[in-house]
C-alpha cells in the first residue's frame, strides 16, 4: 500500500460493505489521506451509524457527505460541500462503489427493477465523472507525479464480473439481468471516460473486487460469499497501488489479472 498516496479520496455508498471498510482502512494507513469524503443516501439514518461512528474517531480526516448516486441534484450538491472543503485543491481518487442489485431472473425481471438498478450502478457513476470533472483535473494538473496513478487523479468503477459478457460469472447461482447487465454497460462507460479522460491524465478502471460477504454479496441464500470484506479490501487497495496508464480503460480482477468483456 505504500505506493497509494492520495490526498484526497470520494468514496460512494460509504455507510457498508466495501465502502465502509474502504474508509475504515485508508484511514487507518500509516498515511492516511488528508481528505475522506465519505458519502451515503441517508447519513442520518440507522444504516449509517458504523460510519458515524468511525467519522467521530477520525473528525479530521473524514467528512461525511450525504449523496445519492441517483440524483443528480444531489450529486451537485454534494460536489459544491467537497469543493469548499478541498480548499482549492483538487480530488484525486474518485471510488463510484454505490450499487444496488434486485433479484430476480429473466423470466420474472420486471422494466422498472431494470430502470432502477441501471439508473444507479450506470447513469449515478456517469454524472459523477461530468460533475467531479473539474476537480480531478486540478488534482491532476497539479501533481508532480508522471503518468496516471490512484495517487493522481483517478475514476474507479467498481464492476462485477457477473457483467463480463466472456464470463457469465455463477448464472446458475443467480440470474439477476439487472444487475448483469448493468455492470456491462458500466464497463463501456468506463471505456468511454478512459478515452475522453486521457488527455488530463486521469486513470479510469472498472474493478472487480471478488465476490465478498457483504449485504449484495450475500444476496443469494444457498451460499455464502468466501471472502470477508476485510480481506477483500485489503486486495482491494494493493491493486489501486500499482494501477497506471497501461490498465487505464481495462476491466480488472482484485488480483491485477484482466478481465474479458
């Protein structure tokens, strides 16, 4: 972990799961960054309170910010509080990991669970990268460091290999159309912002980091997810360590190997 340094880092869907154990462990780094922007739909709600707590054990590093991926309005919002915080400075790693799933199979999806889910997991992560735009390029501008790097300026995508189109990742554990093909369309957007983001620098990859014991990760009731969301964030940050130019625009395991469209 030593080679990710951000200065700033946004993570969405912070209250659980990857996102919350994303913050609990950039925060406790020997080097942890000067600004965490934790972000969740409802922060006064129950479902936050491990957030809150730990945001109360760290008050200046972690700011909490309330952001539905879903609404754009909300997202200019909270851009507007981030950007008064950052002081002038740019944001470096922009972490889109907010995602829902509905469960379901193809027989029984329905347009509005597909509606919905697309509208988080694809348009929610797309806003993100028009309206933090402006301060990634800062950050990157910025830097001294060469090349493209988490440390930089950089869009993660968390993905999922159930979107590989190749793969078609435990279909018999669970259909789930929605969520599969939202995740596809997610790498294209990634494609898209790799090539349009390029010429400033800015990293874009689309993640998948394993299948992990969390509320998504367990959706399914016959078996249970093998690794914990401790473990999997640990993976998790050794890869955006190392990531450069040569992943931008890729589809990437939590181990660093390439993943097939």
């Amino acid at each position: 972990m030593e080679g990710l340094n951000p200065r700033s880092v946004l993570v969405t869907g912070s209250n659980r799961g990857i996102g919350l154990e994303l913050v609990k462990q950039l925060v406790e780094k020997n080097d942890p960054p000067e600004w965490i922007f934790a972000t969740c739909r409802d922060p006064e709600g129950p479902r936050a309170k491990s957030l809150k707590n730990l945001a109360a054990q760290h008050q200046h590093r972690i700011e909490i910010i309330q952001l539905d991926t879903s609404d754009p309005s909300s997202i200019n919002a909270a851009a507007v509080k981030i950007t008064g915080h950052l002081c002038g400075a740019g944001l470096n790693l922009l972490f889109n990991n907010a995602g829902i799933v509905k469960p379901s199979s193809l027989e029984s999806e329905t347009p509005e669970n597909m509606l919905e889910v697309y509208n988080t997991n694809v348009v929610g992560p797309m806003v993100m990268g028009q309206v933090f735009l402006p301060l990634l390029r800062k950050a990157s501008k910025e830097s001294l460091l060469k090349g493209m790097s988490c440390s930089k300026a950089a869009i993660i995508n968390v993905s999922s290999d159930c979107g590989s189109i190749s793969n078609i990742l435990a279909w018999d554990i669970g259909q789930i159309p929605n969520y599969r093909c939202s995740k596809a369309a997610l790498n294209m957007l990634n494609r898209c912002q790799s090539l349009q983001y390029a010429q400033d620098e800015i990293l874009c990859v689309a993640l998948h980091p394993g299948w992990l014991q969390t509320d998504m990760g367990n959706v399914c009731e016959t078996l249970k997810a093998p690794t914990t969301v401790e473990d999997g964030v640990q993976d998790i940050l050794k890869i955006l360590a190392y990531l450069s130019e040569k992943e931008t625009g890729t589809f990437v395991n939590w181990d660093g190997k390439l993943l097939p469209w």
